[in-house]
C-alpha cells in the first residue's frame, strides 16, 4: 500500500530528512517517534503532498505519489495524493467562525451522506454528532481535532496520515480516538503516525525512530524509557 524510498528533504543548506524509507501494507499501522524538530512533521508533510521532498519516490497502492521527472525535478501527481491520502496535521484546519457542521459540508458536498456517517456510518465513532452545531472557537481541543480527523477522511481515502493527534487531549478523547483508528484498521486502511501516547503505538505493527532525519526500525515492544533512549 505504502512504499517509500530514499525521501530526502532540505531547509536551506540544512538536510531535514536523510534518505527516509519505509513501507506499510493494508490494514497496517506504522508509529514514527522521536524528539521534538528532529523531522517527523516534515516527513509527514510530504507524505501528505504540502511539502515537496528533494528527492527519492512515494508510491501509494501501486502509483505514484512522488518521483523525479526526466529532468531531474521531483514531481508530485496531485490526484495520488489528493484521493489516496487523508491528513491530521498537529493544528487544526478548521474554520473557527463556522459552526461544526458547516466546515465539515466545505468537504463533504453531499448533505445526505455527512448525515448518515455522523448519525449511523464510520464518523458516528467519533461522536461528533452531540456537537454539530456548536461555534467551532467555542470547542475544546479533543472536540477540534475529532472535527479535524473527520475532514481528513472526507472520500474515504485508503491511507491516514496522522501528526501526534492525541497531544495534550484527554483520556476519554484518545480512547475515542483510538477506538475509531482500530476501526479504521479493521476496514483495510493504512495507518501512518506520530506519536509518543503507548496506546496508540500498541495500534502499530511497525515502530521507527527518527534522528537526525535518519529513520531507523525499532523493537515493536519497545515503550517508555527504552524506547526514548533511542531518540
């Protein structure tokens, strides 16, 4: 489902990512931890397409997301990105002076069906249903980044991009959280994530580290201590 090889990316003269690969198959779940600006946010960036990597290639269900052009510039075919791929960045893309239910109809056109998943379909998990009409100013941040999640899987994309979203959010909201990603998993989805949260890194099948730009696999029943002393 996912294969990516050889990601590189630079700010300036400073290298962000070195040489970046992995790969991830259906219904699989890959964790990606590390120290804070070591370069898990950028890598999730150009995972996403908001982010043009240097160079090396993305392929997503057998296209191409990423790749290098005859001449040398790295190209990025925007409908592999746009339909395959949902993303959960750490700050919200919601617009605060609208309501819930209007920003979530800027992403899901047709009425009937944002109805159906919140009362009875896949974001119904996620409870936002109780909140719908609320300001979204007025939201606490676990309501903010359910509301965020769920744009992201407006078209139900095959793969979900997903950029610590339990941080600093409550227990019953990353139980939630959780409940919907192992929901996700079960229908065939493809999971990337960062984070440090222990529940959410017993979701994944494999764990990488990030130093440096460098991402290297960890044992995936390394946690706590044992796991940060890889950073």
């Amino acid at each position: 489902m996912i294969a990516v090889t050889d990601i590189t990316s630079s700010y300036g003269r400073r290298r962000i990512l070195n040489g970046v690969s992995f790969t991830a198959g259906q219904g699989e779940c890959v964790g990606i931890v590390g120290a804070n600006g070591c370069g898990k946010s950028t890598l999730m960036s150009v995972l996403a397409g908001t982010l043009k990597p240097s160079s090396g290639t993305v392929i997503y269900g057998g296209r191409t997301a990423w790749s290098k052009t005859g001449a040398g510039r790295m190209h990025g075919d925007r409908d592999v990105l746009r339909t395959m791929t949902g993303y959960v960045p750490q700050e919200n893309p919601l617009i605060p002076e609208l309501s819930v239910y209007d920003n979530l109809r800027l992403w899901y056109p047709d009425h009937r069906i944002l109805r159906q998943e919140l009362e009875q379909g896949f974001l119904s998990l996620l409870g936002i249903d109780d909140f719908c009409s609320k300001q979204v100013s007025k939201l606490s941040g676990g309501m903010k980044k359910r509301v965020s999640i769920a744009i992201a899987m407006a078209g139900m994309p095959q793969i979900l991009l997903l950029d610590e979203p339990s941080a600093a959010l409550d227990l019953v909201c990353k139980e939630d959280i959780r409940t919907y990603l192992q929901a996700y998993l079960r229908r065939g989805g493809t999971v990337v994530i960062t984070t440090h949260e222990e529940s959410e890194l017993a979701l994944c099948n494999k764990i990488y580290v990030m130093k440096n730009g460098y991402l290297s696999q960890a044992d995936n029943h390394l946690r706590g201590e044992a796991l940060v002393r890889l950073f």
